[in-house]
C-alpha cells in the first residue's frame, strides 16, 4: 500500500498550486516518502484545472474535479474517499501550510500511540503571521477556545492535518460537517485521543482570496452543535430542552403581564401557558431536535401538546404524593412542587425525545 495520501482542497488556486506542487514533492522526495497527491477542485474558473493537467505530468498528481458540489469540508471527504495511501495528509493550497514540514507529521503519526496530527500554530514554536489584526488573532482564539469540550488540541481548528487511515474508516459513514472545520469533526468522530502537534510558521496567502466569508464562521457554530450533540447525546438534547424550557418561562410571563391588563385572568392564564407552549414547541423543533423538523409540523405539535400534558400530570402526582405521604414534606410544599417539576419534566423530554421528535 501506498504510504501516504497528500489531498489538496482548492477552488480558484492556479497561481499557487504551481509553486505548492513542486514544493511538496521535494519534501516528498527528500524525506523518501512514497506518496500521491489528490487535489480535489470545485470547477474552478480560473484554469486551477488545466495547471493540475500540466503538473500531473511531471508530479504524482491526480484531480478530482466536483461539478455539482461546493464546500471546502466535502472537498476534503471526497480526497481521503479517493486516497489510497495508509497515511491521509490535508493541507490548503495557499501555501499558508509549509509543505516541509509534511515529513514531521508524517514521522509523528507513525508513532504507535498517535493517532491524529496538527501542524499547530498555537504550541511553542508555532506562530500565525506577522499581519494578523487583533480582530483576527480574537476571532481564532475564541473560535478554538469554542472547541474545547471536544478536544484538548491547542490548534483542531487548523486544515493542516494528518491521520491514519484505519481512523478516517472508522468515522466515514458519520461524518457530517457543515464550513470548513473537517480537522475538528474528523478528530471528534473517529474517537481520536492522542493528538500530537507539530509546531509551524502559518503564513498568509500571497495570490488569490480567503473563502472564509462571515457565513462559513457563522456555520462553524451549527457544526459546533452537531458536534455537541453527537459527542454528549441525550445530556445535550436535555440540557438544551431544559434552556429552552426557561425561556418559555419568561414568554409565559410577559405573555400573563400583557394579557391581564384586558383579559380576564383564568383566559389569560391559558393564553400565556398556550404560548409558551407553542414556542418552546418550535424552538425545540427547531434547535434541539432540528434532526426532525422535517416530519409533519401538525401531527408533531398535537404530540407535544400531549407529551405536555403527561409531563403536568407526572408533576402534579409527584408533588401531591410527596406532600400528602411525608411528613417531612408536609411544610416544605415548594420543595415537593420542585421536584414535581423536575420529573414532569424528565417525563415530557423522554416522550419527546423518544416519541414527538423520533429519529
Ligand atoms: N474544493 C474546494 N471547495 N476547496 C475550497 C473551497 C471549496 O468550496 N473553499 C476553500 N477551499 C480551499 C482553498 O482553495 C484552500 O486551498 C483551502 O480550501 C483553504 O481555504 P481558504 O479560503 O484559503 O481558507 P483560510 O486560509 O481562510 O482558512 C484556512 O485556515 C484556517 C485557520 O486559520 C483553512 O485551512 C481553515 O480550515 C482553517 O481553520
């Protein structure tokens, strides 16, 4: 088998895959590696196509030209799919990778115990360019510190990465990222715990554009709760049930405080609650359990209602039993009523989980 597998995302990167491509195979070559590498192309307009041709002639390069799809995440998925190297490598194509440290990761990660490496901007010996503004050393310092429930790595967020590929096939049939963190998903779903990195200079782009809009870092934070609540399941869907859970608390109250200056207050009282139903219905379609907001919006709400319903009634019996049956709760009424709302609550997300928002 081939010992590694180089894949290249680009779009729009003519000018610098022909200084990138030489620069890696003399790496290549220098250090002795065995290796191809797959660059992966989304039908770029600016010939990048016809530079691969002309470089494939002298270089162990193959294309792979995307015509329908876009998206640097399932460009990368698309190279280790086409890989067959036992080593998988991504880097950009902007040279803000150095090609020479290709060797190092590659040595790392044969080490028996590692099974994920970063080229790393953020340990020692690291560091990202000279012309960074504060606007952006914060926006990436905040962006991986968001990552922290996932990884200790002090750089997963980088897209200079190497992995085995024994752990690429373990996770491929649940990857499912969203924008340009594929270093991170492949980390977090293929269970990788022992990641080493591996100190590099990061330097800005010469030719062409960053693609990293506003809106790839605003998908960043959806992938973020993919992420969240593939790695922590029903303890995410909970905590994020029970959040959503407080504001409908507070639309039930603006909603009584608005109503009862002209409604008498037994209607108004069932409007408010009636409201905050319905939006704690939508906010959990659509954030918690977003997995099914594509079911029938009716026949899930009629669900919800009456898994709403059971979890009132669980909460009223448990809080009737515990002040009638003990002593000890006979004068702590609130404290019984809490934890009537606790298991009525526990009972109306089982039944959501489980039944309203099924899989
Ligand atoms: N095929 C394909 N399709 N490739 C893409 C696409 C796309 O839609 N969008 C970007 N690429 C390629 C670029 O051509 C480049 O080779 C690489 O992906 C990185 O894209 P840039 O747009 O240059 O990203 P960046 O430099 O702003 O961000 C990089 O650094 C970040 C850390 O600062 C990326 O590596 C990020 O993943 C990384 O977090």
């Amino acid at each position: 088998m081939l010992q590694l597998s180089i894949i290249i995302p680009t779009y729009c990167e003519a000018e610098n895959l022909t200084v990138l491509i030489p620069r890696v195979n003399h790496a290549l070559t220098d250090a002795g590696l065995d290796a191809e590498i797959i660059v992966v192309d989304d039908d770029s307009p600016d010939g990048t196509i016809q530079v691969c041709k002309e470089l494939a002639e002298n270089f162990p390069l193959r294309l792979i030209t995307r015509k329908k799809e876009r998206g640097l995440s399932t460009a990368v998925i698309a190279g280790l799919d086409a890989a067959t190297g036992d080593i998988l490598l991504v880097m950009d194509a902007d040279l803000s990778h150095p090609p020479e440290k290709i060797p190092e990761l590659v040595s790392a990660l044969n080490q028996p115990q590692t099974d994920f490496v970063i080229g790393s901007r953020y340990i020692e010996g690291g560091s990202t360019d000279q012309s960074w503004g504060w606007f952006r050393k914060w926006n990436s310092r905040v962006a991986t510190w968001l990552s922290r429930p996932f990884t200790k790595a002090s750089d997963p967020l980088a897209g200079f990465f190497a992995l085995k590929r024994q752990s690429f096939l373990k996770s491929r049939q649940i990857l499912n990222p969203v924008g340009y963190k594929i270093g991170l998903e492949l980390i977090v779903k293929s269970r990788c715990q022992n990641v080493t990195e591996i100190p590099i200079d990061f330097a800005d782009r010469v030719a062409g554009t960053s693609k990293l809009s506003f809106k790839e870092q605003l998908r960043y934070l959806k992938h973020l709760k993919r992420l969240f609540d593939f790695k922590f399941q029903n303890y995410a869907y909970f905590l994020q049930f029970a959040l959503i859970g407080l504001t409908g608390v507070f639309v039930n109250l603006q909603m009584l405080a608005l109503l009862s200056n002209w409604m008498i207050s037994p209607i108004a009282v069932a409007l408010a609650i009636w409201t905050s139903m319905s939006t704690n219905f939508l906010l959990n379609r659509n954030i918690t359990f977003s997995y099914a907001k594509h079911a029938p919006i009716l026949k899930q709400y009629l669900r919800y209602c009456g898994s709403c319903l059971t979890g009132a009634i669980f909460n009223w019996l448990t809080t009737m039993v515990l002040s009638r049956s003990f002593q000890f709760f006979e004068k702590r009424i609130l404290l019984a009523a809490f934890i009537g709302i606790l298991v009525g609550m526990g009972f109306n997300f089982l039944l959501c989980r489980y039944l309203v928002f099924s899989k």
